[in-house]
C-alpha cells in the first residue's frame, strides 16, 4: 500500500511529509517533473514511485486518478486550508521570479492546473475550489481511501493515525513551513520591538545623562509627588513595552499564543500540542544600574515543536539589537544604523584556558551570551537556574552560529514548554 499526500502546495503538504516520515513511511516531497503530459503517469519518475511508498506535493496532486489505477489499494490524504491563508501564501511563493527558476515542464503542469504560471488570485480560487471538489467527486463512494486533512487548523494525528492504522506517535504532530512564521521579515519584527521599548532608552538617557537638566528634575519632582520612584518608572515602562509587544505579536497571527513572565499560568495539560508559541519577557536583569541607567533588557522568541526558531534582544540602556533566525545569520544593530551580520568563530571549548562563568537568574542572560558570541569569548557559561523566557532568544542566536544550549540533567539540547516553565542547570555547548 502506497500512500500518497494530493493536497495542492502551500495546504501543509510539507507537514504531512513531515509526519508520514514520524509514523515509519518512506517519504518524497515534491518530486517534480522533467517532462509533463496531462494524464500521462509517465511524466513522474518512475524509479520514485517504486523507491517510495509515501509521496506528497508536485507533481501527485495531478496525477491522484493515475496513481490510484496504477496502485490500487493505496491511501490518499487531500490537505486543504482556509482560502484566505492559501491565497497569501500562493502570492508569495508563486511569482514571475519564481516562474522562471522553474522547468518548462513544471509550468506546463502549473498552467494547467492553475490557467497561469503566476499567482492570478481569481484563478487561484477557482482552480482550488474545482480541484477540491473534482477529489472529493472521485472518491464519493470509497470513503475509506480517502482522508481530507485541514492541518493549519489544528488537525494531525488523531485523524491521520486511525486512517493509516498506525498508533499515534508522543511527539508533536509537525507543522512545517507555517506561512506566518516562514515568511516573517526579522529585522521588521527586531525594529518594531526597538520601537516598543524606545522610551526605555530615553528613560535611561534622563537617569544617566540628562539627570541634571530642568526638565528632568521637573519629572523627579512630579514622579515623587505621585509617589513613583526611578524603579516604578522603570517598571511600568517596561510593562507598556510589553503590551505594545504583544499587541503586535497577535496582529501578526492571532492563533499563535504569547507567553510572558507576568502571564504564563496556562497548564500544561492545555498547551502540550502548542506547535508554536511566543516567549516574551521586558524585564529581565537589574531594574537600575549604577548611575541610574535602565539595565532591563527585552527577550523575545518564537518557540517552534519545542525550539527557538528566532530570538531578539534588544538593550535599552545602549539602544542596542541582536537578533537572530535559524539558518538565515545574527545581526546586530546600534541605534538607527543598518543591521551588520555577525560572524564570530565558535567557541573553543576545548581551550586551556578557558574561563568558566556562572550566570545567575537575576542577570540578562540573554544579554551576556550575545555580547560573548560578538566578541569570541573562550568561555564556558554555566546557567544554574533561569525560566524558559530568560534563555529562548540567546538560544536562538548561539544556534544560528553552531552552538546550542545543553540541558545537564540528560546531556541533550535545551527544550521549551516545560510544565513549571523552569531550565535546570544549562551549559553552552556545540550540537
């Protein structure tokens, strides 16, 4: 029995891939084509088709009525999505740049069926809503060979496993290439969380070198009468970053949860199949350094199936960014001057002379593993205790150049969504 993924690109076909691979199968995503003929199976490859028994996106959606004369007794899973979501993929992913990085085969096979080599909204829906119907035509009366699967609304397992008859896996049910998060511009989302906590930097600014201005003994003055010292400013600044944050987080993907170190009491029970989340904190390390200036740091970080996937941090006290997504480099930014990649050599932690640093959690641990990382520190840090919101986004960044966070008790890399959001002891170490 052969199993074969006929939902169109950009439905969460990559996911199913994904999972077909968890459950045991021999997987091919996207085979594509060398040469197209509608109707003619012999535009697939034919040595892929014996080698694999699990195949998903371009070219099997085209050739399901093909595949199912050819394999007889095999099973076939449409994935489908919300029309609004696919559309804005679609857009994205299937331009006039794109078009022409593809095979004159892969085109033909595109034009005929979408009516267009280039995303063309309306004949995108229609092509959709033709190919969905003309499946679920097929297959009317043969309710056991096929499977529809939403996967971007939360679909997985507990659907895919009883159709296959295979026992349901412990780990999460993978979502890959999840638009929102595939296609999020970095250094936008790094400048608008600047822009959140700007006023924390101006905040510093006044405690530190404008302390002794009119205009600032005028605020100490007032904030006094009001009862609020420097640490109430500095708290409640960094409470107002964090709900400009998180306001925006939602804007972005409203399904995607945020956590945050004032707001993290959702239980585990109710979380556990969270493929993705958000871990926010606005106040971590001292409130006040000396001389007065904000020592908060904002740690920002997309947790996906259980590991960063982008990390920010940004430092008020010197308007200073780092930030970082996996696989695509870290980037540093100063105040208003343009993003500079990072590149440092990876720590050597097999050097001589070494130097062991115990990071406590009432530091920005965040913070100290990003200036480590830019200026080549042969260190080894060694974190005793901290919350997941404390080390998500330097993690991320340490990934980005080769190196992760180690939980000690079993020797393999950090994991987030624990049940009391609490890191035991953690080290820095390579993959």
């Amino acid at each position: 029995m052969k199993v074969f993924g006929i939902g169109l690109s950009k439905t969460g076909t990559s996911s199913l891939a994904n999972a077909l691979t968890i459950l045991g199968y021999n997987v091919k995503d996207c085979l594509g084509v060398e040469k197209y003929t509608k109707g003619d199976i012999t535009s697939m490859d034919e040595s892929a088709l014996l080698n694999y028994n699990a195949l998903t996106d371009t070219p099997i959606p085209s050739f399901y009525q093909e595949l199912d004369d050819k394999y007889p007794g095999s099973r076939f899973i449409l994935t489908i999505r919300d029309m609004e979501g696919w559309l804005k993929s679609c857009k994205k992913q299937f331009n006039q740049k794109s078009a022409d990085k593809q095979s004159e085969a892969h085109n033909e096979l595109f034009f005929d069926l979408y009516g267009t080599t280039v995303f063309d909204e309306e004949k995108f829906k229609l092509s959709y809503i033709d190919f969905t119907n003309g499946v679920k035509a097929y297959f009317k009366n043969r309710p056991n060979d096929l499977l529809i699967l939403n996967v971007s609304n939360g679909e997985g397992w507990e659907k895919l496993c009883p159709f296959l008859n295979k026992p349901t896996p412990e780990s999460l049910f993978p979502k890959s290439n999840v638009t929102q998060i595939r296609w999020l511009n970095i250094h936008e989302l790094a400048q608008s969380s600047r822009s959140a906590a700007l006023h924390l930097y101006e905040l510093s600014n006044d405690l530190t070198k404008n302390k002794l201005t009119r205009t600032n003994q005028f605020k100490y003055a007032l904030s006094s009468f009001f009862g609020l010292d420097i640490s109430n400013r500095i708290d409640r600044g960094a409470d107002k970053t964090q709900k400009k944050i998180t306001q925006e987080l939602l804007r972005l993907d409203p399904n995607i949860p945020v956590i945050t170190k004032t707001n993290h009491d959702t239980l585990l029970k109710n979380r556990a199949s969270w493929n993705h989340f958000w871990l926010l904190s606005c106040s971590e390390g001292e409130a006040q350094l000396v001389g007065g200036a904000v020592g908060y740091t904002i740690n920002l970080a997309l947790i996906e199936d259980g590991v960063p996937y982008l990390g920010i941090i940004y430092i008020p006290e010197i308007d200073t960014l780092y930030y970082a997504v996996i696989n695509k480099g870290v980037f540093k930014v100063q105040g208003n001057n343009s993003p500079v990649r990072i590149e440092p050599h990876p720590i050597d932690s097999s050097a001589e002379d070494i130097k062991i640093n115990k990071i406590s959690s009432a530091q920005s641990i965040g913070s100290l593993l990003c200036q480590a990382v830019e200026k080549n520190v042969s260190s080894h840090f060694v974190i005793e205790s901290s919350n997941e919101w404390q080390t998500a986004a330097g993690h991320a960044i340490l990934k980005s150049i080769g190196l992760t966070l180690i939980d000690t008790t079993d020797n393999t890399e950090l994991k987030y969504n624990k049940k009391d959001w609490l890191n035991t002891s953690v080290t820095v170490n390579t993959p």
